[in-house]
C-alpha cells in the first residue's frame, strides 16, 4: 500500500513538473529559513532530500557548499540538473539513501518527509541519522494537521499527491526517538496551510524499540 501511495505522488510530480518550476523557483522566499539552516552547518557537504525541481539545491551550491540533490520524479531532476548546474543530482528514494554512513554534514528535506506515510515515517527518520554525520544538522518540515490523506487539487492536472499531516508535540517526539535533538522550531505559512519546520542534531544516543 506504502508503495502505491507513493507511486500515484511520484506521477502527480512527473506530470506537473514544468508548471511546478515556474512558480516555484525563487528561493528567496525561503531564503530566511536556508540561511538559519546553513549558518548551522559544520561543514560543506549537504543532501537536498526531495529536491524536487533543485531551487534551494542552487541556492545552497551559490553559497559555496557541495550539495547533492535526490528525489524520485525523472522529470523534476531533469529541470534541477539544469537550474542548479554546481550541484549533484540522483534518482533516489529517501526512505532507502544510497550513500555511505556518515556521508553529509547536514540533511535538508523540505515539503518532501510529508509524502511518507506514516507507518514508514521512524524508518525514514532512522536511514536520514544514518547518512548523517554526528552532530550534524537537518531541517525537516512537515504541514500542521492531523491524520494523513490523498490531496486533489486543479493545479494537480488531474494527479493527487499523498500527504501526512503533524502536531508539533507528535513530530517532536517522533524526532527523538529517531536520535534527533529538536534545537527549534519555527512555523511559517498561511492559515490554512501552515508548515513545521524543524531545525535538529543528530545525537549520540537513540530509543530502540524492540
């Protein structure tokens, strides 16, 4: 079921790709929250999770830094690897990152964790703290709300996209567990949609269940 859900996302994207770029490819709008994140970096080696057409790729690489993008839709990293020509690109799925352990001093995944069901949400968060190096940073955000759904909408082209929505207190906590110290939390947004930003450590320690 995880995989279809994902799946019919992935088409959604691969169908609105161009129309996804030409309204979203000014990374100053979120050039405030990409500075904080970068100012918190020790490093220079970045993963763009869910890079999606490669804006906040580009910007990062401007800044100097050795950023490699991945995401699961052909037609999104065709776009990316053009606008972001200093960066790397590969078609890869997060929940399953083809990198050594310990490759990136910091993980930047947003408006992308959202599309993992929930049921795969700790697994996820699990190989992100793999690829990280320790104490290295990550900005994950998710949209504020509750429960998960498919989402239609005019924009979509006749695709959906599958969405899964968090409190603060539910995502916090699902973030410590995973190993991640939670160092702020910041919101943005509009009322009727409005994002969680996390910004996290990797830690030393993490809750194993069994």
């Amino acid at each position: 079921m995880a995989v279809e859900l994902t799946v019919e996302t992935v088409k959604t994207y691969e169908r609105i790709a161009r129309k996804y770029h030409s309204i979203h490819k000014n990374p100053q709008e979120i050039a405030w929250l990409l500075d904080r994140f970068l100012k918190m970096v020790k490093g220079k080696k970045v993963l763009d999770i869910g890079c999606g057409n490669g804006r906040d790729t580009k910007y990062m690489s401007e800044k100097g830094f050795d950023v490699t993008g991945i995401d699961l839709s052909s037609n999104m990293l065709k776009i990316a690897e053009k606008f972001a020509p200093k960066a790397k690109f590969y078609r890869m799925d997060m929940r399953k990152i083809g990198f050594k352990d310990k490759s990136f001093d910091g993980l930047w995944a947003l408006s992308s964790f959202m599309h993992i069901p929930k049921s795969q949400a700790y697994q996820t968060l699990e190989e992100f703290r793999r690829v990280l190096k320790d104490d290295g940073i990550m900005l994950v955000s998710v949209p504020e709300g509750k429960g998960e759904k498919f989402v239609k909408k005019e924009s979509y082209e006749g695709g959906k996209k599958f969405f899964a929505f968090y409190r603060v207190g539910e995502f916090k906590s699902l973030l410590e567990k995973a190993g991640f110290e939670v160092c702020e939390i910041v919101k943005n947004g509009a009322k009727d949609k409005v994002w969680i930003n996390f910004l996290c450590r990797k830690t030393y320690c993490q809750h194993i269940t069994y």
